[in-house]
C-alpha cells in the first residue's frame, strides 16, 4: 500500500533557490580566479562544479551532494617566460576555467534561481486570494 506525500512548494521551491545561489556562488568564484596560477595547494585554480541530485523521493525538492573540483579537464598552458610561475621550458599552467562557459552556466543558475523565486510569489499569490474567499 502506498501512501502520498503532499509536499510543501514552499520547501521545494527553497531548496531550488539555495542549490541555484551556492551554484551562482560557485561559477563567480571560478570566473574570480579564471587566471590564479598558484593556490595553497602549488598548482593553478581548479574550477569547481556543484553536484544536485532530487531528494529520496523525487517531488521533495533538490538536494546538494556537494562541490567537487573539476579533475576531468587539463589545465591550460600558454607560452609566457617572464611570469614568475613559468616552468623551465617557459610555460604557465592556467586554470581548466572557461569564462565563456561559465557565463553560460551562470545566466542557466540565475534563470533557474528566478523560475524558483516565482513559485514561491505565485504560491503566496494563491495563499492571498485564498484568504480574500474565505472572508
């Protein structure tokens, strides 16, 4: 026998804008150090991605698995003997951090960040008119 759930949009649509402003935060901070060359760990910036997944049961809202370090791609290398980091052949490792593409993901965080904010202005809507006919 199942049971259905009804789930509070409020809820959902909270946990949508918190992934969508730790997404937007995240995306700033690679764009912020799209060319720092050394980081405490010695190697440049590795851009930083924010994995979401649905909850347990997929109409609760979104969860946020975590920030992971993006290992897939290579860091850029451009030719550049007078900077204090390059290596002996003259090179300078940049970050895997592509401002285009950051850009792009940065308008579909803001977008999805907006889409959440309506529902939580649309619900309020509904819970208003709903007073006004109880009255």
């Amino acid at each position: 026998m199942s049971v259905n759930v009804v789930h509070n949009p409020v809820d959902i649509a909270v946990s949508g804008l918190r992934a969508q402003a730790l997404r937007i935060n995240v995306i700033s901070s690679n764009i912020a150090n799209a060319f720092t060359t050394r980081t405490a760990s010695g190697e440049p910036y590795r851009r930083r991605d924010v994995v979401l997944a649905t909850g347990a049961d997929e109409m609760a809202g979104v969860d946020v698995l975590g920030v992971l370090a993006d290992m897939r791609s290579d860091f850029k290398r451009i030719l550049q003997p007078g900077h204090p980091h390059a290596d002996k052949d003259g090179y300078v490792s940049l970050p895997n951090v592509e401002i285009p593409t950051e850009i792009m993901h940065l308008v579909a965080a803001s977008r999805a960040y907006q889409a959440n904010a309506a529902v939580l202005k649309r619900y309020q809507e509904i819970v208003n008119a709903t007073v006004q006919l109880l009255r």
